[in-house]
C-alpha cells in the first residue's frame, strides 16, 4: 500500500503564480537561472538556485548558497509571495503539452514507504549530489520541488480525480513561456481526500520514481536524521513525508534521451561503421535527420550523415527487464566494445540530450565540431521503467527524460 497525506502547503496568491513558478533547478545551469530570474525577484529561482543572489555564486555546494535559499524562502512569506494555506489539502496538477496531458495528485509521501521500497526506484544517485540535496533540505526546512512519481492507474482513482477536475475551478491556470500549460487544483475536502488516501492504501502497492531519484533520497536522509535528533519523535512529524506528484502510468510520456561521442576510439569513420556491422545492420539515410520509430533501431549522425542502425538479434535479450533495453545493446555493444565507453557517468567522452531538445540539437553540436558523432534513440517505456523498478535493477544511466517538467514554487512543503 501508498501511503500520501495532505498537507498546509505554501503557494503563491494566483495574481503571482506565473512570476513565482520556474523551472526545475536541475534543468538549467547557473547562466540560464540568473537570465531567466533578471527582473523577476519574485522567480522562485532565487530559492532554488540561490546561489544567483550570491556575489560568488561559483561556489555551488557551499553553506552559504543553502543558507541563502533559507533567507530567500523566509524573505518570500514575509512579502507574501508564498502563502501558507489555512487547511491541509490535496492538489491536483494538470499539465498540457501539445496535445499530451497529464494530471497528477500532489501531496506527501512517506519517507517509510521509500525506506520499505514501497517507493520504487530504477537509478543510481551520485553521492555528491544527494549530499547537496541533504545540506540543502537540513538548511532551509523545505522540499522546494516535488518527486515526479508514477503509479500503475486505478480507474476508482481516476474517476476520483476527474469528479474534482469537472466541479471545481481551478486554483491556478497559465501557460509558461515554453508554451505549456500548467493547472493546479486545491482540494481541501477533509472527507474527499479520506477517500482519495483510502484508494491509495487497498488499491496501489508500489509507486515509481520517474524523475527525482535525488530528491528523494535525500528527503528520506534528512526524515532520518531530523527523527534520530528528536527524542519526542512520534513518526507523524511533517519531516517523515516529503513533497511528491503522482501521475498514473496510462498519462505518462518518455521520451528519447540521445548521445554524443567525442571521439571514435582513434577509429576513422569508415572503420568505425566496419567494426559495428557484426552487431548493427547499417542504412545510410542522407542528409534528412533519422528518427527512429521503434525499438531495436538507432539513429547515427557522422560526418554530416544520418544512418540507422538496426540491432542484430543477438544484441539483446527479451526475458531480461534491463537487456531489453535500447541503451543497454547501444552501451555494451557500440560504446563499451568499439568506443571503450564503460561508465557513462564519468566518461567525459560522452554527452547527453534530451529529446525535447530534437535531432536540430544532435546536428548542431556535431557540425559545431566539438563532439563527431550523435546517436539518437527510441524512448523507454512505462512498462519497462515500472519492470525493472519491480525487479530490483537499475536502468543505465540517462535511460529516461520525462516531458512536461514539473515547475518548481506551485506548492512548497515546509517541515522544519
């Protein structure tokens, strides 16, 4: 069973939201952040990316940029950009890109079901960004941005959400500056919301970190840590949840996220494409940028040129949860065998682009010089993310890149 509770979150007043929401700070670098919050001194940025409002703001993991987005975040419910609703709630968070929506239940999660695995995970974290996170939350008291989770959908769930969506207004409606949509819902209904918690205890066993694996380590460390330092601690405190959206696996959307090599391993390009022939059937493709459609197939941009690349049967295995993956033939059979890329995460070797960005972006770092190859790939899916969660594994990394991006400053969770 899921455990989620409702909670007096901190939002900005609706004539304020669109200045305050942002982006999510992992996203953008320090350049785009301080571009993107030039103007805005309400930009929630100036929270998640304190370190813009610091003279030497190059000192990333510092005490000084954490105790900064603790004075910012104080600093914005002083000038009432961020309000403490009067009645904890549930909201519901709709977003719309293109013709694809999603919409998902805000609200806490427990740091027990991510200890216990109820909370289901399918990456690796980085010991130095979780340790970032952590000094963070100790820091400044909030989860300034949610864990974007997913959850195998339950129709009496959905039905539950589409009731409130049809018979409420909306607490927030706008569409950002990259054109997507983005709707919030509060509901404040004590006995709608036993309901909705209710359904997600007897109906939904697991949930699944789609993005946020970070986040969420990091939040269940700081529970942790707040808990073993509080001798009165009765498990109900704020700091054993942390801020979450949950959105059913029938709405969720992946898509590809593309490579970049920096060299071919002193290989020319004619000798490259000989030495991935016994692994990959080859077809040049021209100029026209090539997109692969369905699994087993790549996209190879070199020397100007597209090419696909079609795996050979014996590049993969369909009872394996993780050697059924694309990125797994592509890792152990292209970048590990031929190119000698055997860690992806610190390789500096390679690059990755998410599939927002298009194959334009692939060509464009090529032509520019400074990478000589791009391969493209086919998304993950749902039912892959959620089999290999359940099997325990781990995806390769920058397996997924979910679209829509959760903003950031919708709802913050305070819990010290």
């Amino acid at each position: 069973m899921i455990n989620i509770k409702p909670f007096k979150g901190y939002r900005p007043p609706a004539d304020l939201v669109e200045k305050v929401a942002a982006v999510p700070y992992d996203v953008i670098n320090l350049q785009e952040a301080k571009a993107m919050a030039t103007g805005n001194p309400q930009s929630f940025l100036h929270i998640t990316r304190s370190e813009i409002d610091l003279p030497n703001n190059d000192q990333l993991y510092s005490q000084e940029v954490y105790d900064k987005a603790r004075s910012n975040f104080l600093y914005f419910a002083e000038k009432g950009w961020l309000l403490e609703d009067e009645q904890e709630s549930i909201y519901l968070y709709r977003q719309q890109m293109g013709d694809h929506i999603q919409t998902g239940i805000l609200a806490l999660s427990s740091t027990a079901d991510y200890f216990n695995n109820r909370i289901k995970k399918h990456e690796f974290t980085r010991p130095v960004k979780e340790q970032d996170r952590i000094n963070n939350m100790k820091t400044s008291g909030i989860h300034a941005g949610p864990v974007f989770l997913t959850y195998q959908h339950v129709t009496e769930i959905s039905t539950w959400v589409a009731d409130w969506v049809n018979n409420h207004q909306a607490t927030y409606h706008f569409t950002a500056e990259d054109g997507i949509i983005h709707t919030l819902w509060c509901v404040d209904n004590p006995e709608k919301i036993e309901v909705l918690i209710e359904l997600f205890k007897s109906k939904v066993p697991a949930s699944y970190i789609a993005d946020g694996h970070h986040r969420a380590a990091s939040s269940a460390k700081v529970g942790k840590l707040l808990a073993e330092a509080n001798p009165n601690d009765t498990g109900a405190e704020p700091y054993h949840y942390f801020l979450s959206v949950l959105f059913p696996d029938n709405e969720m959307q992946i898509l590809d996220y593309n490579r970049l090599i920096k060299d071919l391993n002193g290989l020319s390009s004619q000798s490259f494409l000989e030495a991935i022939e016994a692994d990959f059937d080859i077809e040049k493709q021209g100029t026209e940028a090539y997109k692969p459609n369905t699994p087993r197939y790549f996209g190879l941009y070199l020397d100007q040129q597209w090419y696909s690349l079609k795996a050979k049967p014996h590049t993969y295995n369909e009872n394996d949860a993780i050697d059924t993956l694309d990125i797994s033939t592509l890792s152990t059979y292209l970048l590990d065998k031929v190119l000698g890329i055997k860690d992806q995460r610190t390789d500096d070797r390679i690059d990755f682009v998410g599939g927002i960005r298009g194959l334009f972006e692939l060509e464009k770092r090529v032509n520019s010089g400074d990478w000589k190859m791009a391969i493209a790939l086919h998304p993950v899916s749902i039912q892959q993310l959620i089999d290999i969660a359940d099997s325990g594994e781990v995806m390769p990394p920058k397996s997924t890149w979910f679209e829509p991006k959760l903003r950031s400053g919708l709802v913050v969770h305070r819990f010290a």
